[in-house]
C-alpha cells in the first residue's frame, strides 16, 4: 500500500474527504522538516508509542571499523543516528493469523 492508497482508505474508513485524509496523513508520516509528528518526535530522541501497533525510536550506532570494498583499504565509519520501528505485540499477533 502507497501513500496515495493509504490516504483514500483513511478517507473511506472515516467519512472524511479525500483532501482532508491527505492532510492527516502527511501531518503523521511527513518527514519534511517542522510537518510530520511523528519524524519530528523521532528525531528530537522521543519515542513514539502506538499501543497495540508499535513503537518508532531513534538508535545510535556505535563508530566502527569497515573495509572498502573496491581497494580493500580498512576506513572508520562515523557514528550514526538512525530510526527504528518495533512492532506491537497485536500487531505481532496479527500476523500469526
């Protein structure tokens, strides 16, 4: 499902218009700087949790050692902030069905 199909579902599923569906979805999952509340919340170091369904975070990974690949020369790979998502146990056990 794409971004588009997820909006006209939230727009069938709830009565809303089409416009104000895509409004709502991009207000959630925008990762434009300052729109999506969830990207913001993310990226500040919040957690957020959707009980049932799951939880966005925000992990560090450590500075390591790495090889480049081509010459085989050993490189440092800087330390890295990156977003993560953990399913909810409802979520989890929905997909067992």
């Amino acid at each position: 499902m794409n971004k588009t199909e997820l909006t006209d579902t939230l727009a069938k599923k709830t009565g809303m218009s089409k416009a104000a569906a895509k409004r709502a979805v991009d207000a959630l999952f925008s990762t434009a700087p300052r729109e999506g509340i969830i990207a913001s919340a993310v990226s500040k170091g919040d957690k957020v949790r959707i009980t049932g369904f799951g939880t966005f975070e925000q992990r560090n990974r450590k500075k390591r050692m790495g090889r480049n690949p081509q010459t085989g020369a050993s490189i440092t790979i800087p330390a890295a902030k990156y977003p993560a998502f953990v399913a909810g146990k409802s979520l989890k056990d929905r997909m067992q069905k």
